[in-house]
C-alpha cells in the first residue's frame, strides 16, 4: 500500500475592523480661571510682628478666598515690572503659586463656584478619569506668554503632553483651551515645538471664545476696573463691581495679562474703542490714552508684548476647532462723561456691538485665517452663547465628545487549510 499525501492548502483571509479609542483631553484656562495660593511674608512694626495678610510661614488660599482676598488681594495680586530687564516679579515678601498642575481641581471650581466643574463631569460620565485621561494645566494668569515660558510653564506643558500620550496606550491629545488660554496655547504651538512633536502629540486643538486679539473690556479695565476679563460668577462679579475703584484698577495697572489682551490695531483698526468729550481712541492710541490717565509702564509693556510675542496669528499647524458665541451685546464703545485723568473715572455709557459678551467678534473672527490648513480647520458659531456659558453648553460638549473619538482600522490575518 502506498501512502497518499496530498500538499495542504493555505488560504490567507484578511479583514480589517475599526476600533474606538478616545482622545485624552487636556484643559487650559483663560485669565482668572485658576485657583492661586499666596504666601506672605510682611511683617509691620518695623519687622518684628506679622501683618495681617502674614500666611505664617506656608500657602493659603488667594484666588478665590473671599475673606483673605478683599482683605489683602490687592498687594499679593499686584507686580511688580522692571524696566531694565521687561521681566515681572511678585511683591515684596509674597510668593505666588498657582496649584493642582496636572490635576483639574484648580480649574474645576474657583473657590466653591464652579468653572469648569460641568466640562469634566461630563466626560467622566463618558469614561474619562480625573489626573488620567482628562487633565490640567493651569497658569498664573497674570502673566503672559513670554513670562509663562520664562518661569517654565511651557517645559511643563509639553511634558505633561507627552505623559498623557503614553499613559493614554500612545493616543494623541486633545487640546481645549479657553478665553485667554487660547494666546497661551497658540504661543506654545507656534513657537515652542515644532511640527514633528506637533504631528506626534497633538490630536486636536480645540478652542473656545478664544480672546485671539483681546477685547474692549480689557482697556476699561485698565482705566476704571469697569470690566476684569471674565468673571465667572455672579457674587464675583458684584464683588468686583463694589470694589472696582479700589480694588481692581491697581491689579490690571500692574499685572502683564490685561495689556496682552488690549484690542490688537491690526484687527480693530481705527475702531473708536474709549470716547470722552475731548477725544476718542483707537488701539492706535494707547500711548496717549495711558499718559492721560498715568499708567506709567502701560505703553511701555504692550510694546513689548506686540514685539516679542507671535501676535501675526500664524497658523497652528494642528487639526483645529474654533468655537466661540455670537449674538451676545458686547461692549465696543466706552463714553466717559468728562476727560480722563489720573482719577478712576466710570464710564457714563457703554456701546455694544455683536460677540460673546466679553470678546467682540472680530476678534473671535481672528481664526478664520487658518481655514486652509492642510491639517484641517473647522469653525463653529452658537448664537446667545456667553464668554463663560460656552465651556458648560450642551451643544459644544456634544461636539468635543464628537472631536475625541478615534477610529482606528485594525487589519487581521487568519490561516486555515
């Protein structure tokens, strides 16, 4: 008998299957959007008994502490600039940090009020977890860009990117930024990293009423405390409105933020922004503006930041969404009732035009410029939509949890005779 063997057939069959991961997401807050500890060291009596403010040796609560704040906010929120240098310093015997990096607690809630405490419930809800998968990274928001990256703000972020990336089974990050954190995340994408780490980490840039050319209400900050950026609830702001004269005006003459978010001349161009009896002034004028009302560095520091910062708006270079509200009355105009002086003087009349309630719209509009990136651009509109709504509305959560989804097309190989 002889044994037959016949050769045995191998059949490949190859099919492929997509599989659903998400994005982790990283948070960046806008200008008072994250929780600041103080320690202060003042002594009074000729050195020899604490102040009042005095934190006894260790950090407390600044922002927001309403009863530590209104008591001693204005020296420990204050800087100091130097001329010599263009660097900013905290004041005397005060130490400013800025806790909770890498976590959400600091931007969730600003003391007991919540921020972004609806944002990251409802991705946890979609399982996401708090310090994994969803984060923060929070900055002292009285300093711009180029400070920030000075003090290190910028090393930390990108290696935060980069953690999240690895913890996460090497999924890209998603980036949603707020308000101000717009300039903070456009300045670290643009001239920070390059485009090999950019195309490695970075998912999608999501932003959010990003304040991409400031805003008229950064200006009557500056002179009369009339506005301070965006404040996100409702007892601060009648807070900061009983304090305004006070309390304000020498935080915003003092801090770097607010002169980086003053409307930008390339973009409102000869838009009358502070009108008064004898005068109006454009983003043209802020030299003579700051001389009437003796803000003594104003001038001094918004050049600088117009010159060392990328204020050109270059492109991103990342897949990129800008969302922000619209329909919302907007200052655009303040008319003060006399000539302005080195008094706080309020505004007699306020002039809206169309925006989120904080940032006009043509500022909004500034990233309309990107929309022929090879990466992608998508831009939203929501009508009635606030500065400060638009980081807990429905429609726009909807829509990120829309963006961090990634599909991934997995090819498999089976064999069989």
């Amino acid at each position: 008998m002889k044994l037959l063997i016949l050769p045995v057939l191998l059949t490949a069959v190859l099919f492929s299957t997509t599989t659903k991961a998400k994005s982790p997401l990283l948070l960046i807050n806008g200008i008072l959007g994250a929780e600041l500890n103080v320690k202060d060291d003042r002594k009074r009596f000729f050195g020899v008994f604490n102040h009042e403010c005095n934190t006894r040796g260790d950090y407390g609560g600044l922002w927001v502490d309403l009863i530590h704040l209104p008591k001693c906010g204005i020296y420990e929120l204050s800087m100091q600039y130097d001329q010599a240098t263009g660097q900013f310093s905290d004041m005397p015997d005060v130490t400013i940090r800025v806790p909770g990096f890498g976590e959400t607690g600091s931007v969730e809630f600003l003391g007991f009020v919540p921020y972004l405490r609806q944002f990251v419930s409802y991705f946890v809800a979609r399982g996401y977890v708090r310090g994994w998968s969803i984060r923060a990274a929070p900055y002292d928001w009285r300093l711009a860009a180029d400070e920030l990256q000075r003090r290190g703000y910028y090393k930390q972020l990108k290696e935060l990117v980069q953690t999240m990336y690895t913890e996460n089974g090497n999924q890209k990050v998603t980036l949603v930024v707020h308000s101000m954190g717009a300039l903070v995340s456009h300045h670290f994408l643009t001239s920070y990293v390059n485009q090999k780490w950019k195309d490695q980490y970075i998912h999608a840039w999501v932003t959010l009423s990003g304040a991409w050319s400031g805003g008229v209400t950064a200006a009557a900050s500056i002179i009369s405390g009339k506005e301070f950026g965006e404040i996100p609830i409702d007892f601060l702001a009648d807070f900061a409105s009983r304090a305004a004269a006070g309390f304000i005006v020498p935080i915003a003459r003092s801090i770097e933020s607010l002169p980086w978010l003053l409307p930008r001349a390339s973009v409102f161009k000869d838009m009358p922004l502070i009108t008064t009896p004898g005068r109006s002034y454009t983003a043209a004028d802020y030299e003579e503006l700051f001389k009437r009302i003796q803000y003594t560095n104003g001038h001094e520091i918004h050049q600088k930041l117009i010159r060392n910062l990328n204020v050109d708006y270059a492109a991103p270079n990342v897949p990129t969404y800008c969302y922000y509200g619209v329909g919302v009355p907007t200052p655009e105009r303040f008319y003060y009732g006399r000539d302005l002086d080195d008094s706080i003087t309020q505004p007699l009349m306020t002039i809206n035009g169309d925006g989120d309630g904080t940032v006009n719209l043509v500022s909004s509009q500034v990233c309309h410029r990107w929309t022929g990136m090879r990466q992608g651009f998508q831009l939203k509109q929501y009508d009635g939509v606030s500065h400060i709504a638009i980081v807990s509305e429905r429609r726009v959560l909807d829509d990120i949890a829309q963006i961090v989804e990634v599909r991934k097309a997995t090819r498999r190989t089976f064999r069989r005779a």
